[in-house]
C-alpha cells in the first residue's frame, strides 16, 4: 500500500516540528539522519493507516518524543502539561490544599493528622477522621493519589469534605460536612530534636523552597539549648533545588571555598559555586548520615564537607543523581528535561552514577567516610518514625518514642561524644568493609572440580 504525499509530507512536518522544539541543533541532524527520519515518518504512518484502532497523529508523535529523550538517559524526560505543572509546584514546595497527611485504612481515606496552622486543622478535623466524599465525589474504592488530587486546587478555591467520626462507642458516625478554603501548604522538611550530650539532631527532608529556612530555624532552636555538635541527616533524601544546598552548605564552610562545580559539553555550562561571607557555624563538630536514598542535592552538601574535612560521613554509598537538567517550557503547556551538564564535588570526583553502564560501577555517588552496613528497610523503619506525629486540634503534639534501633546514628554520636576517635572509627569501617567484600567474592566464585566432587 503507498502513502499519499500530503500524508507524509504532514507527518514529516510534524516530527521536524517537534524534533526542532525539543532541540536547538536538531534540524543540523536532519540532513545527517534524514534516512532514520524517513523510517520514522514511515512507522507512524503505517500504524495510523493500519493499526487495529484508530489513531491519534499527534498522540503518536509525542510518544516518539518521549521515546528520544529516554533514548540519553534516566533523568532526562518528555514532560506533558499535567506532569510540568506538578514539576514546577513541587520545586516551589508549595500547593494549593487542605493540609493533612492521609493514609487508607480498611479501605477508607483516613486522616493520619491534620498539619499545625493549615485549614485542616483550623477546622477541627481530627487525626482518624474518614473522608467519604469531596464535592461530592465519593471516595469508595478510590486510590490515595487521586483523592489528594480532588483536594488539591488553586489557592482560596474551596472545597467541601463529607466526613465521619468515631464516636465513644468505636462507631463511625457521619458529621456535617465542612467547607474549607485551599491555602498555600508548605510541607513539613525538618525534623529536629537534641540527643544526650548536647548534641543536637536535624532530619532534612528534602531541598525544598523553605528547606534553608526551616534548617536556620532548627539550628537556633538548638543553639539555645546548649548544642555542641550536630548530626545532620540526610538519609532518603531526594535532593531538590540546588540553592538550597549550596545555602546550607555555607553555614559550615569558610569564605571563597568551592561547594561544587559543573561540567558539560558546552564550556557555559561550566559553573562554580562558591561560599562568600563568614560561616554562622565555622567550628561545630558535624556528622552526615547518608544512604543510597541521598541523592542530588544532598550529595552536593555532603561532598563539600567532606572535600573540605568539615564533616564526616556516616552510612552507606550515596544514589549517585547529580546532573542538571535543565527545564525547557513547550508548546501546549508541556516541558522538557534535559540533562546538559554533571556535577563534580570540589576535589573533582564525579557525583554522577551511570548506571547503564557497568564498567563503570565504581564511579558517583559519595563514599561515607565510615561506613555502616545497614539495609534500606533498616533505615526506612528508623526514618518512618516521623510519621508518627499526631496533631490533635486542642491539644499538644505527640511527641514520638524513638524505638527502632538506628546503627548509622549510634555510630556518628560514637565519634561526637569521643567515645572513639575518627581515625579509629574509620580503620574498623574499612576492615570491616573488606571483610563483607571477601565473603561476597567467595559467594560469587564458582565452584571448583574438587568442590563440585565433594558434593
């Protein structure tokens, strides 16, 4: 069967437009790849004349676009109108809400606890309140993520919660609805709290627009209580905006020191940051715990200090996410992530992990200093502890009981309190790590003649 001309020269015009959208020197590439463009007109056209449902030309073509950028690597990414708008609010730290964190309990969208100050709260809903409509739109059967979604809105927008109660004798009982008006939420990013000896303790999170902020804040808090030294934890932390790291890293490192430095193929895309004035906290002794959930931004800071032997590292090898990308506007409200230069710590290891290619499995991510050979799970259960902060309307928060065993932070307060020496702490790390790697290579080897015949 032959296409007709019209067709495609329209469907050319319409991969060239996009292709051009998406990169400035695409069209230079079209005179060197115009064979493998002439297949892909050809693809999306045979499927639009003969796939066994109809077709939508332009849904085609922005697959194909996804397909392109997918094609670099894992953080570079085709982003549609819905998923750009999300892109820009969650770099903002900040939506339009109700402010309460909810979870599903026997299949119900239950109210974990309504955050301090937000319309939520103001209104009197209680932790293990039901949400069974919004707007009414009922919630049965409904997933988690699309009932926050019909909560979420545009700030002063109002919307109305059906919603039942438990009363003395363990029922639930429907209450009158409330309306409540959406309000600007800024999510909780710091968790803070002094252990034994003065040393004070900060959960960061993420690198939101008020992480900077909240981390200042703590600190004073701490400052007054007496604090000697700190532990900043930055386990499972995805990163966020690069201010923010580079702003938290100058409260600890003196002036003109290079926090970090990228690198790409164009030389503008080299860029060094740097501190600038007097640290608010030049001498504080400062451990940093990571784990293969630090990512970005958190690798940034954690690098740093270590580059410059501010801080020691506790924990495990961190994810290894450190390129920039940067987020291009398209037509139709989409967008576009590129990926166009690396991160580079300021000794100049690469943060980056390319985990396609094996080869270079040794390369990115930050190595912890002392290392502690705890599982993902294991943290998880530590950190997921912060969950368990109630709200109540009238009454104090609770306060949470610390009871899962945390190895990484025993390990950091070991070394802050002087229990034992750094030096020491890092020789027994480093035994102890060629150790698990002999025990995994005998496990790997294969078996011998003699072994196989003992058998």
């Amino acid at each position: 069967m032959r296409l007709s001309k019209v067709s495609r020269y329209g469907v050319l015009a319409a991969v060239l437009f996009f292709l051009g959208t998406l990169f400035p020197y695409a069209y230079a590439a079209v005179d060197r790849s115009l064979k493998k463009l002439r297949t892909l007109v050809d693809v999306v056209e045979f499927v639009k004349e003969n796939y066994v449902e109809q077709t939508d030309t332009d849904t085609l073509i922005s697959g194909a676009i996804k397909g392109v950028v997918a094609e670099l690597d894992d953080f570079s990414q085709y982003l549609d109108a819905q998923d750009y708008k999300t892109l820009k609010n969650e770099t903002k730290g900040e939506f339009g809400g109700v402010g309460m964190r909810l979870q599903k309990i026997e299949d119900f969208v239950t109210v974990s606890t309504p955050m301090p100050g937000t319309p939520a709260f103001k209104a009197g809903i209680m932790p293990g309140d039901r949400i069974l409509a919004v707007d009414g739109k009922d919630l049965t059967g409904i997933k988690l993520d699309e009932a926050v979604k019909l909560m979420r809105g545009e700030v002063g927008s109002k919307v109305k919660l059906s919603i039942s109660r438990k009363n003395d004798k363990g029922e639930y009982k429907k209450i009158p609805d409330v309306t409540l008006k959406r309000a600007t939420i800024v999510p909780e990013v710091v968790h803070y709290r002094m252990l034994d000896d003065k040393i004070g303790y900060i959960y960061l999170v993420d690198f939101s627009g008020h992480s900077t902020e909240e981390f200042k804040k703590a600190m004073a808090d701490l400052t007054k209580q007496g604090m000697k030294a700190l532990v900043l934890d930055l386990r499972f932390n995805p990163g966020g905006l690069l201010t923010g790291a580079v702003d938290l890293s100058k409260l600890f490192l003196p002036a003109g020191k290079m926090i970090v430095y990228t690198k790409g193929r164009k030389p503008e895309y080299y860029q060094e940051y740097k501190t600038m004035g007097n640290p608010l906290y030049p001498d504080l002794p400062l451990a940093v715990l990571v784990n293969q959930g630090s990512a970005s931004a958190s690798e940034i800071v954690s690098g740093a200090l270590q580059d410059h032997a501010r801080a020691f590292i506790v924990g495990t090898r961190t994810f290894g996410k450190a390129s920039v990308q940067q987020v291009m506007p398209l037509s139709g409200g989409a967008g576009l992530r590129l990926t166009i230069a690396k991160y580079y710590t300021p000794s100049g290891k690469l943060i980056h992990r390319n985990y396609r290619d094996k080869s270079k499995e040794d390369e990115g991510g930050i190595w912890p200093d002392i290392e502690v050979d705890v599982t993902a799970d294991e943290d998880a259960k530590v950190l997921m502890q912060y969950n368990d902060i109630v709200y109540t309307p009238g009454k104090k928060e609770t306060k949470v009981e610390f009871k899962e065993k945390d190895k990484v932070l025993e390990k950091a307060l070991e070394v802050l309190s002087g229990k034992i020496s750094l030096e020491e702490a890092k020789e027994i790390s480093q035994k102890q790590a060629q150790e698990r790697k002999a025990k995994k290579d005998k496990e790997e080897k294969p078996a011998s003649k003699e072994d196989e015949a003992k058998k």
